[in-house]
C-alpha cells in the first residue's frame, strides 16, 4: 500500500471517530435533533455504511489523482488557509444573504420548525460532524468513482481533468437541488431560496475543487468553517 494511502485511510478512520464521539454524545442528549432526518443520519447503520463507502471513496481517490489527506508535497498551512478564508467567505455571505431575505425564518415556518439549526451548545459537535457526511455523500466517493469509471474505465486514462470538473459541477448542485428547489418553485421566500441556491451550489464547487487540489480533509475544513459561522455562530448571536 503507498503511503499517501495509507495515510489518507488513517485521516478517514479519525474521522469516523469523531463521529462516533458524536453518536456517543447524542444518546445523552437525544432530543438536540431538529428533525428525524438529520438524526438519522447519526444512526449507527448509517455511520458503519459512511465508513464503508468512504474508505473506498479513499482508495479511488488515489487511484484517480487526488492528493493526499495530508502530508506530502502540500504544505499544512497550504491545505487549511485558503479553505479557512473560503469557508468564512461563504459563511458570511450567508449571514448576510439571512439578514436581507429573512431566509431562515420562512424556511423554519415551512417545515413548523423553531429554527432550522440545532441550538446551542449541541450544534458545536454536531455541524463538524455534518460537515463529514456531506463530504462522503456528495464527493469522498461519488466524484473518486465515477471519475474511476468514466475516464479509467471507458476512456482507458483519457481526459481525467476535463472529467472531473463536469463531475464538480453536476455534483454541487445535487445538495441545492435537493434542499433549494422546492423553496424556489413554491413560496413563499422564492428570492431568499433561489439565492441560496446558488450560494450552496457555490460551497460545493469550491469543495469539489479543494477536494482535487488539497485533498479531501481539506474539502472538509471548508464546510466546518461554514457551518461554525452559519449554523453556529450566527443563531447562538441571535441571527437565524
């Protein structure tokens, strides 16, 4: 096994652990949860199955160009600056984006919901460990394996590159057409959805990007920094 392999499958495992913490945390404090969905994917079925498909999503990951989780040539003030600045980015905007629609707040009245972030001090290990499994649905394995079957496979090694970034781009709309569209289609908050909408579309991108440039924890550490700022920071000042 390389051991930029080896290295990266180490960095997954910590971070499986992690949420394994969470899990553990949560079946003190249950009832933190704003809706069943997002309990269930804390559910130990599902953690075992994230650990799954994403070690294999780390093994077609170096099997198809991407970096290292970390070490090697990049540096680790390379891999975590330029996604810290993205998330904060990002994150501010959406704040921003809340502040001029009222976003949150319709969305909340839509689903008969207080507020669509978990409260204070849950959301603290709760966001980190959501921002993992976003990363393993949307990309670790997703964007690893089609780019393994399309341009490996079918194309025999051809145009890798320009696969890829047709991946990043169909694949960072999944998360906003599945959470966006319908605020878009049906009001009321049309605007406020359709701008955030593009925002997440957005947020992927960049991860898919970071994901190919620095490697997948990098890719993770840009949604941590917005989820710290937008579903954290933001409704613990009030906002939201």
């Amino acid at each position: 096994m390389r051991q930029s392999l080896r290295v990266s499958l180490w960095v997954y495992a910590g971070l499986m652990a992690y949420l394994v913490f969470v899990k553990v945390v949560l079946t003190v404090f249950p009832a933190v949860f704003r809706s069943p969905a997002q309990a269930k994917v804390f559910a130990w079925p599902a953690i075992a199955i994230f650990a799954a498909i994403g070690s294999l999503g780390v093994f077609l990951a170096d099997r198809t160009g991407f970096p290292a989780a970390w070490g090697g040539e990049v540096s680790a003030r390379r891999r975590l600056f330029a996604p810290t600045v993205w998330g904060i980015a990002l994150g501010v905007l959406a704040i921003l984006t809340d502040l001029a629609t009222g976003w949150t707040q319709i969305a909340g009245q839509k689903m008969h919901l207080p507020s669509i972030h978990i409260a204070w001090p849950a959301s603290l290990p709760i966001y980190p460990g959501g921002a993992i499994i976003v990363e393993v649905i949307y990309r670790l394995f997703l964007i690893p394996a089609l780019l393994w079957l399309v341009s490996s496979l079918i194309l025999r090694g051809q145009a890798q590159d320009r696969v890829f970034w047709v991946l990043a781009v169909v694949t960072s709309l999944l998360e906003p057409l599945s959470q966006d569209l319908g605020g878009i289609l049906h009001g009321p908050g049309q605007v406020g959805s359709a701008v955030v909408f593009v925002e997440d579309f957005a947020l992927n991108f960049v991860q898919a990007s970071t994901f190919r440039r620095l490697g997948f924890l990098s890719a993770i550490w840009v949604r941590v920094i917005f989820y710290l700022f937008w579903h954290v920071a933001w409704p613990a000042l009030g906002g939201g």
